[in-house]
C-alpha cells in the first residue's frame, strides 16, 4: 500500500509544478509543445478538436502563436458551454410546457 | 417511456458552413453519418480539420456564432432521477467531455473516514466501511466546503476536519432475540436488528451545523443493506462523509451512468413487395417498422413498411442481415445528433448534475486559460498581476 499515489494525486498539482508550460519549437517558427499537467482527455480530446476547427491552425502558413491558438480554442469553447447552457434552459422551459400532455414529467 | 422529440427539434443547419455552402452528397454522408455496415461500422472517425473539405468549397471550420446557429437541444424525459435530452449540431468530443466530467468531476459528499468503537459483526472492519462510503447521501452540497489538499508530507489520513468540509453519520445497532418469535421464522422475524440497513445512519451535527445544514443529511435510500447480525452481535461506528469527485473514488461520481448515442437513422432504399415487408416487420426484434396498406393508394400490391420508430433502433443489423432483404435498409447514425441520457444516483437532480458539468467545463477552460496568460505574460507588468488575481479565483472554482 505505501506505494500506491495519494488519491488526491489526481487532482492537486504537486508543490512545484505548474499546470500549463510551454515549449517553443527550435526550429519551426510557429510550433511549440503544451503540457497541462492534471488534466486528461476530457479537455485534450476537447481542445484538440476546437484547434483543428480553426483554420489558421491546420492552414499553417501565416505565422501564428501556438499560445494564441490555444486561448483562441478555450476562449471559444467557454463561449460554446455558455450556449448549450441557455439551450438547456429553453429546452427544459418549452418541456414544461408541453410534458402535462404526456403525463410524465414532474 | 420516452417522447420522440424529434419533432420539437429545429432542423439543424449543419449541413451548411458558413457562407451556406453545402457538400455534394456523397461527401455529406461521410461528414455526417456513421454507416452500420453488415460486418463493421465504417466512416467513424469524425472529420474536424478546417480545411478538411477546402478543395469542394465547403468551410469545415467552427466559430461561436456558427456553433450557435447549428445547437439544437429538446428534452424527452425528465423525473427526479432521469434526463434525456437530444443536443445537435455539436461534435462528439464536447459531448464525450460532458459525460466524463459528470461520471468523474461533478463533486457529491460521500462518507471518506469510518471510526469503528465495536464491530463484531461478520462483516470485517473494512469491508463494511466501503460499503458505507458507497451509500449515495443527500446533503447540501453547497453549504460544505472542500476539504484542503494536504501540504507537503503530511498525513492526508490523518488531517483533521472541520464543521466547514464534513458531516458525521452514527450507527449503532445491537441485534437481540424476539421473545417467543416461532422458531422456525425467518431472521428477519426471529430477531430484532437482523439486518443492518442504510435508514439507521444517523446524522450528528458537528458544531453550529444544525443551524445552516437545515436539510439535514439522510441517506437517499433506506433500504441498503449494509451488514447481517445475529444476537449479541453489535455494530457501533461514526463515519465522516466530505465532499469528493469520482476521479478520486468512484463513490463521489453522482450519477448511476451519463451516456449518450448517435441518433439511429433507418432509411428504407426501396420499395418492397408484400412479402418483404412481412418479412421485415417480424425481422425487427426493436419493432422499428410498421406494416402500411399501400394498396388502397395506388402503391402496388397489399403492404408496404414505413419507419415508424427509427429511435428504437438498437443498430442490432438484422435487417441488414437477411438475405432476401439484401439492399432494402440503410442503417447510418448521424455523428452530429446525440440522444444524451443523465441517470443520477439519487443525490442530485440531474438537471442539476448536468449544470454542474457545464460550469466545471468552463471553470477547466478557464484555468488553462490563467495559466497560459501567466505563461505568455511573463516579464509584462500589468497583465501578469491581473492574471494572477484571476487564478485565485480560477483555483477556487476547480
């Protein structure tokens, strides 16, 4: 047992380490390395695919940042949760209204 | 039983990018559908480059307000326990990171510590305290605080808490024999205290929390059952539940499950004779199809089939499968429609559960996010210190 990690391990970031460093490529101008430290493919999966909606992203041709592209994605997805939030509101209110028909709902 | 919302859901206007652009149709079909094939499904990676579709001028790229223009969302069903709701025009890996953050990071309390004064149960000491960190509580989840990570080399097992971060649930219970029970009764009957059920959690306020934890703390059901005693036997125990995430143990996750599937499309390819259609009808074992009189409207002769709950469709290919019905179904699932189901344990709406996730999203964006500025700030005055202001607060809400 003594060597099994501490369970909150998972989450707390350890004293020292930072959540988010950047390395920039040596030889590509506009390439460079992210690490996020205690985060899994929830985000990963969901970032990556917000960078590869983006055009400058996958265009690579006009020099963009690394870090700009990275901000640009959260930015958008905050944007993008924020929506589906108000939606939810909507779709539970337009619920409400039709669910005494079917005798289900609270 | 579920409702078709269907109908209720606007049209989603994915198909078409920015400017209006849509793809010729085979192509469409590999940017929107996955295909049930006979012997595997094919086409099932999701296409997300930009520039992917370029070359037939279609702008594969997503912005804000192109995002809000497509979402559509319709709730199904919707109880105490259980929300279904369909949600278009979004991709799999954002819907993928709301199902993971609600099995993994919504926080609920569940019990962490178990003191045991006496235990002679059958049950062992260990056992029987993950039983009872397993035991779904309802409590306010907002009144209590998150217990603190321990600091560099200290004891996380023995960190004290506080009347802020916990909550203290008794449980003492002797089992004794029933005066003149029929001996060949069951145990339940025979003995008082037989079975050790999750009702006799007994909340105890810990300093001044009777007066702000005004709900009380009660287990969501009474009916667990926890041990099995004989008379004599006796458990006594005082167990202290915090508030956790799943992603630390499974106990905190505060849903049964969170999924979600592609919506099933049933498409017919061509008209079927009679026999055909009797024959498809019965093939369905999900009952997807409903036999037409087609004959009274000029449609040929006797039956023919329609979709009639393409919903149902459990994707199971015996339609697909039998030889005399060979090319009559299309099976395809549309890669941006999902039908999204929230099961809570019992200790939240799920409603709720489902907020939650929306927010730890956001707040997950957002410390990457302070943390990048801090990154890329680095050296610049003013804009580093309001980055570190905002980390702070960032730090709270994860």
């Amino acid at each position: 047992m003594s060597n099994a990690p501490d369970h909150f391990a998972a989450v707390v970031l350890p004293d020292g380490v930072q959540k988010l460093t950047y390395e920039r490529d040596v030889k590509v101008e506009n390439a460079g390395t992210l690490t996020i430290e205690r985060e899994d493919h929830t985000l990963g999966n969901l970032v990556r695919m917000q960078l590869l909606r983006d055009p400058r992203v996958t265009d690579a041709a006009a020099p963009y940042l690394p870090t700009d592209a990275i901000a640009t994605a959260l930015r958008d997805l905050n944007a993008e949760i924020n929506l589906i939030a108000d939606k939810l509101d909507a779709a539970l209110d337009a619920a409400a209204t039709t669910m005494d028909d079917h005798g289900q709902y609270r | 039983m579920e409702v078709d919302t269907t109908a209720a859901l606007e049209p989603s206007p994915a198909a078409a990018d920015a400017s209006g652009a849509t793809l010729p149709p085979h192509l469409e079909r590999i940017r929107s559908r996955v295909e049930v094939g006979l012997s595997r499904p094919s086409n099932t990676a999701g296409t997300y480059g930009a520039n992917s579709y370029t070359p037939s001028g279609y702008d594969n790229s997503l912005s804000p307000a192109l995002f809000a223009a497509r979402l559509c969302m319709a709730v199904s069903v919707l109880t105490d326990e259980e929300l279904v709701f369909d949600m278009a025009g979004l991709d799999a890996p954002l819907v993928n990171a709301l199902r993971r953050i609600l099995l993994a990071e919504v926080p609920s309390v569940a019990i962490e510590r178990v003191l045991i004064r006496n235990n002679t149960s059958i049950v062992h000491d260990e056992m029987l305290a993950h039983r009872l960190g397993l035991v779904p509580l309802r409590v306010d989840i907002a009144a209590l605080e998150d217990v603190p990570p321990p600091a560099d080399g200290e004891d996380p097992t023995t960190l004290p808490y506080t009347s802020a971060n916990h909550v203290v649930l008794r449980l003492k219970v002797r089992c004794s024999d029933v005066p003149g029970a029929p001996p060949d009764a069951p145990p339940t009957v025979r003995y008082k205290n037989a079975h050790v059920l999750s009702k006799s959690l007994q909340w105890t306020p810990v300093g001044d929390q009777a007066a702000w934890l005004t709900d009380g703390v009660e287990p969501v059901h009474d009916d667990i059952l926890l041990a099995k005693l004989r008379p004599g036997q006796e458990i006594d125990i005082e167990a202290h539940a915090i508030r956790g995430v799943g992603r630390v143990h499974a106990k905190w996750s505060p849903v049964a499950t969170a999924f979600y599937r592609m919506l099933p499309e049933v498409t017919l390819r061509r008209p079927l004779a009679s026999a055909e259609a009797s024959t498809l009808v019965a093939a369905c074992p999900a009952n997807v199809f409903d036999l037409e009189d087609v004959a009274g409207r000029g449609g040929g002769d006797g039956f023919g089939v329609s979709v009639a709950r393409p919903r149902a469709c459990t994707m199971c290919r015996e339609c697909i499968r039998l030889p005399e019905l060979a090319g009559a179904v299309d099976l395809t699932r549309r890669r941006e429609h999902f039908v999204f189901s929230v099961e809570s344990s019992g200790v939240r709406p799920p409603v709720d559960l489902f907020r939650d996730a929306l927010d730890v999203l956001v707040a997950k964006c957002q410390v990457v996010l302070d943390a990048l500025d801090e990154v890329t700030g680095e050296g610049g005055g003013a804009g580093e210190e309001a980055a570190e202001v905002e980390e702070t607060g960032g730090d709270e809400d994860f």
